[in-house]
C-alpha cells in the first residue's frame, strides 16, 4: 500500500516542478483538500519533504547523477521527485530508517512508473548514505564545492564571488540562503495585548520567544532597530499546523517575516504622503495606500 503522506508530497513536487506551481500554495492546496485524512504528524511529514527536497534539489541531483547511468533528462519526472524524496530522507532525515525510505519510494514507483522504474529506484536508493553529501566537502573546486554543499547553482556563487571578492563570506551567505526558515508572527495589538497573547501559547503548549529577546546576545548589523520593531514579533519553534490554532483563528496573530516589518518600519510614512506597494507575490496587484 502506498503511503498517503509520500504520496501527496510527491504530487505536490510534480507540480511544483511541471506546472511552476508555487511551493507554499499548492502545499495548503494539497493539505485542506486532505485536511480530514491527514494529522498533525502527516502534515509534517509532507511539510518537510516538499520544502526539503526543493531546497536541495541541486544537491539530490548530483546524488542521483553519482548512481543513475541514465541522465536526469531522460528520468521520468515523477520517479525522478521519487529518487530526490528518498535520498532526502537517507541522507538529511534522521529519525526515518534508510528502510523505510527505500520501501517507500519503491512503492511509489510501481505505481507511478513500472517494475523497471521501481527497480532502478530500488538499485540507486540502497546505494545512498549520508557519506555522500559529505563527499562533496573534499571537492577542491571551491566554487563547485560550495554550490553542491548548499545547493545554490554555480552561477550565483560565481556572482557573489564577483560581488564580495571573498569566498568565505559567499560560503556563509549560501549557507544562510539555505537554512529552513523560523516560524514569526506578529501580535495585533488591536485584539490582544503581549501578557494576554503569551498566556495562550503557554496554555496552548507553543514554545515562543520575542525577537528583541532572541537578538538581545547576537551580533548583528542594526541590532537597535531589530530589537525596537522585535518587540511585536515572536518565533514559534514547535507549531506545525498554525492556521488551526486559536491565536491564529482569532486574529490575535498575522505571519509575517520581521524583515517585512522593518521595511514599514524603516519606510516610517507619513500622513497623506502615497506610497506604492509594488510586491511581486502572486496573484497579488498593486495598491497605492494614502
């Protein structure tokens, strides 16, 4: 029987791959039109290898090219997201047993290729161990071994290179580009105060910190305003489906990143002045806000 959670991550990537669908919309797509078969572990689950595996994509390929005798162009798309899937899961997710990857994936291959295209997954996915991103720190190239380490393509890097003039800190960038993002929201002051608001999450068992308190002993650049406009903004560690919770439902919360309120913030527009919102975001127009 093929597994649901895999199942539907693996139509999600499909899609994501041939339709240039958006990651984050065909995910909640996929989840509600699933919301009454699926847990909170599933959605996880799903979670994890659709944003895991298009983060290092550039990565698993180089993985698949290691074993695969035949060229990633000629793989069929959907055995190809299955090998990336299970690769994924052997070399970069720790509490999945290699086993269980492996069975899976072929699983899934039979049903979406054939006994030939279950075998070679098969073949290629029992040949794979975390040694083999490993491998790729012993590359002298340093371009070539940041690119395959970070799965950022070699283009980019040569561009930063260019930019910075030191590898180093194209390393870090990279490294940074790659890394999952923190879950942040920010409080709606009109609806509920802070004292009221970290109330609910304790109530509710979510682990939470303010940004003005998880920046207070780093390093950074404008770490003032970061703490001034932290203050509204908390990170949630331990929450996987937040559009259920109360705090969310209530609109006590919005998610929003901090660096998109500190552009509002750094912006500090005034009274009748016109400004334009030209975000990029699909599906999304313009608006001019007086």
């Amino acid at each position: 029987m093929v597994d649901k959670t895999r199942e539907i991550a693996l139509k999600i990537l499909y899609e994501i791959e041939k339709e240039k669908a958006y990651s984050n919309i065909i995910l909640n797509k996929y989840i509600k039109e699933n919301k009454g078969k699926l847990n909170s572990k599933d959605i996880g689950l799903i979670s994890e290898l659709t944003y895991g595996v298009t983060m290092w994509n550039l990565t698993l390929e180089e993985i698949i090219k290691k074993y695969s005798k035949i060229k990633l162009k000629k793989i069929s798309p959907w055995i190809k997201n299955i090998l990336k899937m299970g690769i994924y899961q052997i070399v970069f997710l720790d509490k999945i047993p290699k086993s269980a990857a492996v069975n899976e994936s072929v699983t899934l291959a039979k049903r979406y290729g054939h006994t030939a295209s279950s075998n070679f997954v098969n073949a290629i996915l029992r040949k794979v161990e975390k040694q083999d991103y490993l491998e790729f720190a012993k590359i002298s190239n340093e371009e070539e071994r940041i690119s395959k380490m970070t799965s950022m393509p070699i283009w980019i890097v040569k561009q930063l290179l260019k930019e910075t003039k030191d590898i180093k800190n194209v390393e870090r960038i990279c490294i940074n580009l790659n890394q999952k993002p923190k879950i942040t929201v920010r409080i709606n002051r009109i609806k509920i105060n802070e004292k009221k608001l970290e109330e609910i999450f304790k109530k509710q068992k979510i682990e939470y910190i303010k940004i003005s308190e998880y920046v207070k002993d780093k390093n950074y650049e404008n770490k003032d305003i970061i703490q001034e406009i932290g203050k509204d903004f908390y990170i949630l560690s331990n929450l996987k489906d937040i559009e259920n919770t109360e705090v969310f439902k209530m609109g006590y919360i919005t998610i929003q990143d901090l660096s998109a309120g500190m552009s509002a913030f750094l912006l500090n527009p005034k009274k009748k002045e016109k400004i334009l919102d030209a975000c990029s975001a699909p599906r999304r127009k313009n608006y001019i806000y007086s």
